[in-house]
C-alpha cells in the first residue's frame, strides 16, 4: 500500500506523485509536486522517496544562508 505523501513545502499543493527513473540497479525514486515542479530527495525504493519526501526541518535548526563563520 503506497504511503500518503504531504504537501508540496514549497507551494502547499496536494497534487504530488512518486516518480521512478533509471534503470537496474541505477534506479531511483522521489517525490514530484505536479503544479510547481519541485523534486524531492531521491531513494532507493518508493517507500524511502515517500519517507525522505515527508521529513520537513525545522527551520530554526537551519542556517543563515551565508555558510560558516570565518573569523
């Protein structure tokens, strides 16, 4: 049964798909948001696609935008 996928984090639409490419053992999957285009994070098999399409962070865990501090 294949997991529910949550909202597209860049413009909140439902209309998401999992994708496959490649071919063998080249072969991938992730999340697609079918309105704006965004891919997600690639894995293995379609369970892990959803998985790593689901994680969101939190933004206080992210940085600035500017790398490290050189000092």
């Amino acid at each position: 049964m294949a997991k529910e996928l949550d909202s597209c984090p860049f413009c909140q639409s439902l209309d998401i798909s999992l994708e496959n490419f490649g071919v063998g053992r080249h072969r991938g999957f992730h999340g697609h948001c079918n309105d704006c285009g965004a891919d997600g994070p690639i894995g293995d098999d379609s369970d892990e696609a959803s998985d790593r399409w689901n994680t969101r962070y939190d933004k206080k865990k992210r940085g600035d935008g500017h790398g490290p501090r050189r000092g």
